[in-house]
C-alpha cells in the first residue's frame, strides 16, 4: 500500500486501510518534516485512481500550522499538498485519467463508464475538466 501511495508523494505516510463495498478506504498523512507546532487537523476525503477492481479513497489527515514567519499576516498556514487537482477533492492523476477516458466519447456515457469503474465524478464535473484542459491547450 504504502507503493500506492509513493506514486502520489513520496512523504505520504501510510497509516490504515478499510474495505468497504467496492471501495478501498485508504488512511494517510503527509510526514512532518519541519518543527512546526501544529494548529489543527482535518481529514479530507479524496478521490483517486483504482487499485485492483476497488475505487479508492484516500482519507487524507490535513494540517494546519501556526505561522512563525511575521511577514505574512495570518494565524495560521495550511499544508501544501502537491499531488491534488484544483477541485482538491481528486488527484491530479484521477483528473488525467478521466480526460484520457472521455477523449473520444460524450460526457454522458463517460460518466456511467468512471461512477462504475472508477470514482463517483458527475457528467458536469467531467464536463468542467475538459474546458479547463481545452484553455491550457
């Protein structure tokens, strides 16, 4: 599992996985590799590419960190994750696979195809990936 993970970032720690259904529920964290003092913790649902016939799901513990650096004005500052798209709620490589998927059919019947195989993602998120592709092109 912990392979699986390495693909995505090479700090992402491994810390449980569940089954449940057809979904692989896959616990992580981020190693903390700065003395900073923590502010808070969150866990994000994240959806990725399948492992084996079972869609994933990465329940990813997010951080918050006071700031120590005075020239920024804020409290605290969030955990930098490199590996998520712009939604933040998939991976950059679940972002690609579906544009690879849905290159020469309607958005519609990609749909059905990624919620049965894949990752529950709606014709319009699909939709919206494909417009924010065309723009970088």
């Amino acid at each position: 599992m912990q392979k699986f993970l390495n693909q995505l970032d090479e700090n992402l720690l491994f810390i449980k996985n569940e089954l449940s259904e057809n979904t692989l529920k896959i616990y992580c964290e981020l190693k903390q590799i700065e003395d900073k003092s923590v502010h808070s913790r969150k866990i994000r649902v994240i959806k990725d590419i399948p492992f084996g016939q079972y869609k994933v799901e990465l329940h990813f513990l997010s951080k918050k960190y006071f700031n120590d650096n005075d020239d920024i004005n804020q409290l605290t500052i969030a955990e930098e994750v490199s590996f998520l798209g712009t939604s933040k709620r998939r991976t950059k490589r679940l972002d690609d696979y579906i544009l690879n998927a849905c290159k020469e059919t309607s958005a519609i019947g990609c749909e059905r195809f990624i919620r049965e195989n894949i990752a529950d993602v709606s014709d319009t998120t699909i939709l919206r990936l494909i417009k924010k592709n065309e723009r970088k092109n």
